[in-house]
C-alpha cells in the first residue's frame, strides 16, 4: 500500500525521492508529499491526488536539501487530502509511516491534553507529535534522539514502517519496523530507506531486508540497528531489481507487458525447477523427503486464492489428501481446527500481504511441528523469511496492480509441487509424471499462440458496451478461473462481474440474464465439458450475449454463440494457464476502451501491507 522513501544524498535529494515515488505508484495512493532537510530546516510539499500534482508544485518552487523523506498515501484514516498526505510534520522532526496506529486515539487524547495541537485526521500523526513531546524544547545529541525515538516507538501499538528526519544533527535517517515492509539500501549516490526494493532500481547497489522490531538510523558514514535494545546485524544482499526491468519496455501499460512475459516466466520456471522427470525446489528442500499429510491449508487474498482453489482440484485428485482453501482474512479469525500431521501452503505475489502473514504466524503458534511453506515472488520477503520452505515465482517485478504473470507462475509452480509430490509419493507413476511434464513444457509455445491472437480479445469489447454487468462461468478448475476473470474485469474496467460454478447458475444468477449480461463460459474438454455445454445453452435461451472459451473442434462448437476464443489443447495442468491469458485480454481491452487507469486502478494497492 502506502509507498515510503528516504534518502540521505551526498548532492540534492529532491529529484531522487520523485524518481522513487514513481516507481511505488503502482502500490496504490491518493496523495504523496515530500519533506526535505536543509541547513537545519525542514521544508515540506504535499498534494492530494496523482504524483503529478506534487510534481508541478515542486516543478515551481523546489526543495533544497541533502536528506529527505517522500510518502505516497493510501487512505485509511482520513479522507485524501493536502492535510492528511504524509509526510507529518512535529516541532523539528518530520515523518512517513505505512501500516496503521491501533491506539492511536488514546495517544492523540493524551496529546491534546498536554496542549499538542493536530492538523490531520490520520494516525501517523501521533508519531511526530509524540517523537517531539519525547525530544522536548532543549537542544539534545544523537544519544538523545536515540533514547526519544525508541521511546517513541515503545508507545505505538498496531503495525508500521516508519522513517523519521530531525531538523537538528547530522543527516541520517531513524527507522523502526512492525509489521509492515522497510528495507535500507546504499548507492554511490547515498544511503536510503524504502517500503520495496522496486523504489530503489537505479539508486542503490545493494540493500539491507530489515526484520520486525528492528529499529535504528542510517547515515552516509553509518548504520546502526537494534531489536530487542541490542544491537544486531544485517546482511546486505545484491540489488534484485535494475532500472530496466522496472520499465515498460515500449508497451502501453505495465499490465500489457506483464501478459506479454508470461511465456518467458513459464519457461524460466520449468529451468529452474526440472530436470527430466526431477523436480527440485532448493528452497525448499524439506519437501525432498515429505510424507503425505492427512490434511493440507491453503492460505491466500485475491487472485492469489483464486490460483489456491484451482490446485485444490489438483491436490485431491493427484493426492487424496483433503484439502481446505480459506481466505486469509476470515481464517486468522474464526478460530480454525488446524490439528496435527497438517501442511499449510500461504501464496502471495508481494510476500507482505498482511492477513496471509497473520494466518501464517496463527498456523505457526498453535503447531509449530507442522509443515508452512510459501509460494511468493519476493524471496527476502517477510513470508518468505517466516516459512519453512519456500519456493519463489521467478515471476520478476510486476507492476500492474491487477496481477497477471504471478498467477500464472503460481498456477504453474502448484502444477509441479503437485507432480513433485505425487511422484515421489508414488502415487503417481513415471509415465504418468512425464506426461504432464511434456505437456507443461507445450505451454510457452500455446501461451505464444494466444499472445499473437489478441486482436481477436481486442475485437470482443463492443460486447461489453451498455450493459449492467457480466457473468463468468466454469466448472472444475475453470470455476476458479471464472472468479479470476470476474476479478479482472472488476479490477480495471469498474464493471460489475461475477464468476460463478456453472451448476450453481439455477441457484439464483440465472435471474440476472438477458441482453445486456454478457456471459463468458469456460469449457474445457478435460472439465465435464457437456455439463458447462448445458449450462451454456440455458444462458443462450434468455437472449444472453456468450462469449466461449474453449479448446473445442471448430465442428463441435454450439451453433449461434456470439464469439469463440480458441484455447490449445490441455491436460488437467495445463488448460487453465492457457485460459488465463485471454481472461487477462479481455478485462484489459474492456478497461481500455472506457479509458480507465488499467495500471493503477481507483482504490487498490498492489500490495496490500494493513487489515
């Protein structure tokens, strides 16, 4: 969500925390701002709505200074607004902050009874306003300000990332981290702190994956980090993003690029993970000598669940093992039997999805014994680092909030924990592993095929033009692929959609349909295919527009469909990450024709770091 920087420059740091803050857009915000540091002053810039805003005003009146801060905003508490935007300003310090302040008003009552004036609505305000109280009206050293901003931070309960700048001192920038995402990073050009190392491409050289608790400041000369009171350290790693990868490489938007690199993120996949009937996960090795267990969780949000209930279908009939998907929100709350002999498997494509950590952390407490492992495409991220094995998507940066090539890098890296598993398991013959393996291997050739087929996606938008909705149809693992194309079609275009089991249409949606809803039916021949060729005809009887996916001969495709989208032929693995690609289609030529932000779509953040 929220974006944050700071930098500590050894020249002017303005255009470094612009360059940054672009690349968080695609976090999601509704207003950013900047607080630079000069000669002991601190100067701050702030405006509601789109980067661009800020960029005009500083483009008119710039800040000088050689450290500063920047924040782009999602709003929680406090509507968006120049007030509410970040950076928050106290008596000689200033700072951002991404997570949430639960005892915020209880901080903000003591304050104001101590005479402390506020200007904001938000939380994070309590921060500065405490961080001054602490520091008071004397002048005090580094020692000093150490003790205030750890006392500081002892009082907030809830989750954050914060970074702080002083007004007085020598330049450096103070930290703590609970719950949400902060790394540390140094560069030729100087030292800085940020919510993800995307922020940091064509800045920093290496950086530093900072731990829940840790708290401390960097300074060109220094960096000093505490957990617990006592000093610890940190290992800088290489730099996992370049400015290139972070571009849009002449397509039009992020989310067209990310599309288009799904057969390289397939192939790169199957490199890392295969070879021959081999399947290796070196992350997560533990798997190496596995025992089937009596129950396996999946934990996820979005489309990352959406992937978890399509290897339901896998796990079951592969491993007949029972298998129970629940969304990350309502599990770590209702109080689940989890029991022993139990694996939870969490997805997620930034590794800091706040609700999938939690139920991580749930799962951990009440069985430490059982297995957790990851599937995620930040390999230092905090689920990651809290799991017993994980096995990264190698799915690169993706920028687009509507997530594309990560899901299809999940569905591909189940697919082979799946024939990993039932192989070595035995229950699953040699043959049989080779198989699926060969037609896995099929899929960056079809997944070429589809991409050089997208006019014909393009060519379906004037179906989706006045009407009060659109319906999603599938069964097997094609019902998660309806509610992952329903969720697309939400996502970007702000149409109402909804996926749905196609035996379950009688149970009520089938009310909806006339004219006007057009309806996209999933039917593969390895998925019940004459049940959903039923439930197509139903539609079609009450006058709706259908749209068929299918991998279908041309002569047995139901007469007086409105528009056929061909898929190449599957197995069980395979079909849905073929029918992937022309769902994603589909929602981006639909957002596109009614001129909405396909990248950065109203009210969502890419990475979702708070309740």
């Amino acid at each position: 969500m929220c974006g944050i920087i700071g930098v500590v420059g050894r020249g002017e740091v303005q255009s470094s925390l612009l360059d940054a803050l672009k690349r968080m857009e695609y976090r999601g915000y509704d207003s950013a701002g900047i607080c630079v540091r000069n000669s002991g002053f601190l100067t701050c810039r702030k405006e509601a709505g789109k980067l661009f805003n800020l960029e005009q005003s500083l483009a008119k009146s710039p800040l000088a200074g050689s450290a500063g801060i920047g924040h782009t905003r999602w709003a929680t508490h406090g509507i968006p607004s120049r007030e509410n935007a970040h950076p928050h300003l106290g008596a000689g310090v200033a700072v951002v902050h991404n997570g949430i302040i639960e005892n915020h008003e209880s901080l903000r009552k003591k304050l104001i009874a101590d005479g402390v004036n506020f200007q904001s609505e938000t939380d994070s305000e309590v921060i500065p306003l405490l961080l001054s109280t602490e520091l008071g009206a004397a002048e005090f050293g580094t020692v000093e300000m150490a003790e205030a901003w750890q006392c500081t931070v002892e009082q907030l309960e809830g989750t954050y990332a914060i970074v702080a700048l002083r007004a007085k001192g020598d330049d450096c920038l103070w930290f703590a981290r609970r719950g949400s995402p902060l790394l540390l990073g140094r560069g030729a050009a100087g030292v800085y702190a940020a919510s993800d190392a995307l922020a940091l491409a064509g800045l920093a050289d290496e950086v530093l994956y900072l731990e829940d608790g840790d708290i401390g400041c960097i300074s060109l000369s220094n960096v000093e980090i505490h957990q617990h009171g006592a000093q610890v350290e940190r290992c800088w790693q290489s730099m996992p993003v370049s400015e290139q990868s972070s571009g849009k490489a002449g397509f039009d938007h992020f989310m067209q690029k990310e599309i288009f690199e799904q057969p390289r993120v397939i192939a790169d996949i199957l490199n890392a993970y295969v070879q021959g009937v081999d399947i290796t996960f070196p992350e997560a090795s533990l798997l190496d000598d596995a025992v089937l267990p009596n129950r396996i969780v999946m934990v996820a949000c979005g489309t990352s669940y959406h992937a978890a209930l399509t290897a339901r279908y896998w796990l079951e009939r592969y491993l007949q093992v029972s298998v129970e998907v629940d969304v990350a929100s309502e599990y770590r709350y209702r109080n689940p039997v989890i029991g022993p002999d139990t694996w939870l498997i969490t997805l997620s494509q930034s590794g800091e999805t706040a609700d999938t950590l939690e139920a991580l952390r749930l799962f951990k407490s009440n069985t430490p014994d059982n297995l957790a492992l990851t599937l995620c495409n930040v390999p230092e991220s905090s689920l990651a680092r809290e799991s017993d094995g994980t096995i990264p998507l190698l799915a690169g940066v993706e920028v687009g909030v509507a997530s594309t090539k990560a899901y299809t890098a999940q569905l591909a890296v189940l697919a082979l924990l799946v024939l990993k598993i039932a192989y070595e398991c035995r229950v699953m013959s040699e043959a049989d592993t080779k198989r699926h393996l060969a037609a896995m291997r099929q899929v960056v050739d079809g997944m070429h095929v589809l991409l050089g087929h997208a006019d014909q996606v393009q060519a379906l938008t004037p179906l989706f033009d006045d009407i009060h909705g659109a319906l999603f149809l599938g069964r097997g693992p094609c019902f998660p692929l309806a509610l992952e194309g329903a969720l697309k079609l939400k996502e970007i275009s702000y149409l109402h959609a909804e996926g749905y089991a196609a035996g379950e249409m009688k149970h009520g949606p089938i009310a909806l349909i006339d004219s006007r809803l057009p309806v996209v039916v999933l039917a593969a021949r390895k998925y019940h295919l004459q049940k959903v060729l039923s439930n197509l005809r139903e539609v079609q009887a009450r006058g709706a527009k259908v749209i068929l996916l299918t991998d279908m001969a041309d002569q047995d495709i139901p007469d007086n469909v409105d528009a056929v989208i061909p898929l190449p032929e599957g197995d069980s693995f395979t079909t849905p990450l073929f029918a992937a690609i022309p769902l994603q289609f589909l929602a981006y030529y639909v957002a596109r024709s009614r001129g909405t932000d396909v990248d950065q779509p109203r009210n969502l953040a890419k990475s979702v770091t708070v309740e």
